[in-house]
C-alpha cells in the first residue's frame, strides 16, 4: 500500500493487488495514509499454487487491472 500511494502521488498510475482476504486491511491502511488508491482484489489463497493456477489467476484478473490503469490515466 505505501508503494502505491508514493506512486500515485509522483504521477505515475497504477492499481494495488492483493488476494480477497485482505480487503479490511487495505482499507484500514489505506485511511491510515490518507490515500485510497484503486484496488483489484484477486482469489485467495496465493501461496503453494502452481504455476498453471497462478496463470489462470492473472488470466481472470487481467482485463480489470488494464480497465482500472486505463480509468486513472
């Protein structure tokens, strides 16, 4: 989340990832820098996933991640 806002705040777009089950948190930290950046929150787990899995997850993701960067800009 800090590496998002610095961007954001230099000009440069972007879009904070995580996986679902840290939407409360980002949240939180977010109000706590003052700063809500746009998020794309992704399937959880993430750890021990293949590598096919992880394809498919970037695959699912990919499309509103280019829509968001693409809104900001």
């Amino acid at each position: 989340m800090h590496d998002i806002t610095d961007f954001e705040r230099r000009g440069v777009p972007g879009v904070f990832v995580a996986s679902e089950v840290f939407v409360d948190a980002a949240q939180t930290q977010g109000e706590a820098l003052g700063f809500q950046p746009d998020r794309l929150f992704v399937e959880h787990p993430i750890q021990d996933r293949t590598d096919e899995e992880m394809v498919a997850i970037a695959d699912a993701a990919v499309e509103a991640l280019i829509d968001k960067l693409q809104a900001g800009s």
